[in-house]
C-alpha cells in the first residue's frame, strides 16, 4: 500500500514538474524571441532551474515517505517486519497445536 501511494504521489510531482518546466521553457523562448533576454542567460536560468527541481523533487520525496509512514504508524498499520514477526509467530502456535493434538 505504502509503495502504491508513494508512486502516485510521485508521478503526479514528476508530470507537474514536466508541466511546470514546458511552460518556463515556453516563457524564456518568448523572452529571447523578444529580445528581454540573451540566449546565453535563459540557458543558464533553464539549466539551474532543472538543477534545483532535480533537488526539491528529491526533497519532495523524502517528505512523501516520512508522512506516509507517520499516517500508516498513526493507524497502526503494521510494517513487513511486523507482519513477518506475527507470521513466525503464528506459525509457532500451530506447530505447538498440532503437537498437542498428536498427544490426544
């Protein structure tokens, strides 16, 4: 479940981030058509852009994951390891079952 949601979440933060840059792209374009600004300065504005939605992205989902978990904890929603340890668990208590009832 965690892995679902954290994906989506994701993909909506790449597609608006690819909306975001197409519409700066299509901004600086007019800009250096107008003459408002040099070629050389929107390559420079467009490549630190991508540099610093490269690390909010990152940022973004490592914010995604940690509030994921804290909804999930606040829930009690377990986690693999937990499960796993509940598993073993159970799987203890019917060996233990079956050898009582070999017993009788």
């Amino acid at each position: 479940m965690e892995n679902n949601v954290l994906r989506q979440l994701l993909l909506m933060g790449v597609g608006a981030t690819a909306v975001l840059t197409e519409r700066i792209q299509q901004a600086v374009d007019e800009w250096v058509g107008e003459g408002r600004l040099r070629q050389e300065d929107a390559k420079e504005f467009l490549d630190d852009l991508l540099i610093r939605l490269r690390e909010e992205q990152g940022n973004l989902e490592e914010q995604f994951r940690r509030q994921i978990k804290t909804v999930l904890k606040e829930y009690d929603v377990p986690n693999q390891s937990e499960i796993e340890a509940l598993k073993n668990r159970l799987d203890r208590l019917e060996y233990q079952l079956r050898q009582l009832q070999d017993r009788l």
